[in-house]
C-alpha cells in the first residue's frame, strides 16, 4: 500500500475590492511621468535667483500657492491613483490577507527610510567636519545601497542574490552609524520632517490602509478623506492643549493632509477605471468634474481658518491641489482617449516607468558635483536663462533614465 500526503490547503486569496483594467493605463502613465519630470524641473530651480515667485515655493504664511507648490501634491495624488491596480495586482497573483500588508508596509518601509537618509544628507550636516567622509561621499554610497536592495538585477543564483540584498543592508546600516549631524556632530539619524520620499512612505500607508477599510466604495472613501481633513482641524484646536496619549493621537495631522490627496487620487482612479461602473467616459467626466468642484469649494470655505500653505499642509491647499489634479488628469483622460493626441506620452514614458530612478538621479549628480567641488556656471542660475537650463537639464535627465532602463537599471519596491 502506497503512502500518499494530503495537499497542503492554499492560502486563502482576497477577494477583489473594485473591477479594474489590466496593464497599463495610458492617462494615468502620462500624469505620473508629467509629474516627474515637472518635479526634476522645479527641485532644480531651487537655487536659480532672480525669478518670478511663481517659479519657487510660497512662503509658510502666504496664503497662497505657486504651480510649484502643486507638484508634491501631484506625486502624492498619482500615488493614490496607483493603489487600487497594485492591491489588484497582488490579489491576482494569489496574495493572502497577510503577504499583502507585508508587501505594503516593505514599500512604505522602503521610502520612509530613503526619505530619513536623504534629509539628514541635506539639512542635517550642520558641521561637515564632524563627519568621518564627505557628506556627498556618504550619500553616493548610500544612493548604491539603495541600488543592492532594491535594485532589478540578475543574480547568479537566489542566494547570490539575498547575499547581495544583504550587503546593501549592511552598508546602509553603517553609513547609518557613521552619520554625525548637528551643530556639534553628535547627532545620529533623526526623522526631522521625513523628507519627501518618507511623507509619501506614510501617506501611502495610510491611504492603502484605508483603502481596504472602504473596501473599494467611493462613498466611503469620500468619508476618509473628510475625516482627514477632521483630523487635521482637531489637530489645530485642541493639539497645543493636549497631553500625554492625546498629544500623541493628535500630532500626526500633516500624515493626514497628504493621505486625503491619496485618496483624492484613489477617488480618481475609481471614478475612471472601476468597470463595474456602466458609465460613458463622458459620464465618467462629469463625476470627476463634479468631485473637482466639490474640492475646489471645500478648499475655498476652509480658506478662512486654515490659510493655503504647503508648508503647513493646510487642509484648504490640500483640497485645491487635489482639485487640480483631477482636473488635470480629466484632460489627459480627453487628450488621450478621445482627442487621440497621444504621441507625446512617449516623451515623458521613461519616467513613467522608472519613477525612483528618475527621482533620484539629479541627487546622485548633485552629490558627484559637490563631491568634486564642481557648480554650474553662475550664468545658468539667474533669470530666465536658469529656468531654461532647469527645463533643459530635466528633459536629459529623462533621456538618461531612458537608457539607464534599457540596461535594467531599476528600482522596485
């Protein structure tokens, strides 16, 4: 009599939250490479002078926003508009309850550190000295950690590959120890404010957290993104008051002001792509238009107790970058679906399909120049000349991400 073993069950997989497309969407390629290359162009603008104060930030107190101030909360609305296609994704392919929430904490986990490391690279080095390397030397080593543990190559074998993953964390563990911040040098790695990277690591979090939690329903959606904006007021009147737990429940409001532009984006995302919804694209158009507006209005009211500011993260310039967003995005769904001017999309793809990469290559040619003690000519950083140069520079940066991805240089969270 032959011994036979029982099948081990398979886990359980998830159902599905929304009906969407496979593949890729064409729109939203475009808005994320757009956005991409916009924000190369304006983090490069930074140090050009003489030009109008619509080409750089708004002070914290202006009660206003430049079409600078929107970019951040572009990459955040495109982050939201990607959640629902990657939860589906993994759903596909068989994900359990708990192999998802581990595939989402390591990518929030992932940003939230390169975020951690690239704002104590740039503010946090108040005396050079103090450190053991060059803090451009640092950071280049830190940019080839990242490389080794997220990095899209092929490894000789599985263990091959682990043993190289683990040494990208190893080094990243050092550079973390060697690191000496402050005005005295001894200051190790600090959050500060997170850095770009790590507020969209949390943003994300959040925004696939409730995601789930809404289980795909726009309308409760809607109700999370009100509860942030909630959220974020309690946290102006009451949060100076607070203490102990309640200082610490009420403290986390600008989390919640950059997750209720993901949800805008998760929001955008279903009024498009949700095939359950039987709906014409014009019919598609008129909910987005009318979620604009709702946006638009609630922005302007809120206006009056909490002044636009991106550097507050106030609840009124959350809601009109949203707005815009959607706006924004409609006019590619128009451009691209029923215009059929698409063409163009293929100039900004590489971006599109490398984001990190592309986000992260000026920092590494930032950190050689300043390593090597070179700067642009002074004539490239004034007027109206810098801004062409910045435009300039942006579009090579795509092209080299172009040929960076053709030789399968990736990153992949």
């Amino acid at each position: 009599m032959i011994a036979t073993t029982a099948a081990l069950p398979r886990p359980a997989v998830l159902p599905k939250l929304n009906t969407l497309p496979t593949g890729r969407v064409l729109p939203i390629d475009a808005f994320r490479g757009l956005t991409f290359l916009v924000m190369v162009w304006v983090n490069e603008m930074h140090g050009v002078s003489g030009i109008s104060p619509w080409w750089k930030h708004m002070p914290a107190d202006a009660d206003a926003m430049s079409f600078v101030d929107a970019v951040f909360p572009a990459f955040l609305f495109i982050v939201g508009m990607s959640i629902p296609f990657a939860i589906h994704a993994r759903i596909a392919k068989g994900d359990g309850w708990w192999t998802l929430q581990g595939h989402i904490a390591w990518r929030a986990l992932a940003l939230v550190v390169m975020g951690v490391f690239m704002v104590n690279a740039e503010e946090g080095v108040v005396n050079p000295a103090a450190m053991p390397w060059p803090v451009e030397a640092w950071s280049l080593l830190f940019y080839a950690s990242v490389g080794l543990v997220w990095g899209v190559y092929r490894a000789p074998s599985p263990a091959a590959d682990r043993a190289l993953r683990g040494v990208g964390v190893g080094l990243m563990l050092l550079l973390a120890g060697l690191y000496r911040g402050g005005p005295d040098g001894t200051q190790g790695l600090t959050p500060q404010w997170w850095g770009i990277l790590g507020l969209i690591g949390w943003a994300y979090l959040i925004g696939c957290m409730m995601y789930q939690l809404a289980r795909g329903r726009v309308w409760a959606l809607w109700l999370m993104l009100a509860a942030c904006t909630a959220y974020y007021a309690g946290h102006a009147s009451l949060g100076a008051d607070a203490h102990g737990i309640g200082a610490v429940l009420l403290s986390q409001d600008a989390h919640a002001a950059h997750t209720s532009i993901v949800l805008a984006g998760v929001i955008c995302a279903l009024i498009y792509h949700e095939q359950d919804l039987l709906l014409s694209l014009p019919q598609r158009h008129l909910r987005a238009i009318a979620a604009a507006l709702a946006m638009l209005i609630a922005g302007l009211w809120l206006r009056q107790w909490f002044p636009i500011s991106k550097i507050y993260a106030t609840p009124s310039w959350c809601l009109l970058s949203a707005s815009a967003c959607i706006g924004i995005y409609a006019l590619l769904q128009w451009c691209i679906t029923q215009a059929g001017f698409s063409g163009w999309v293929a100039w900004v793809e590489p971006a599109a399909n490398n984001p990190l990469v592309t986000y992260l290559l000026p920092f590494v040619v930032a950190a050689v120049m300043g390593w090597a003690g070179w700067s642009w000519p002074s004539a490239l950083r004034q007027g109206a000349a810098g801004i062409l140069f910045c435009a300039l520079y942006a579009a090579l940066v795509l092209w080299l991400v172009a040929r960076l991805t053709r030789w399968n240089v990736k990153l992949r969270l």
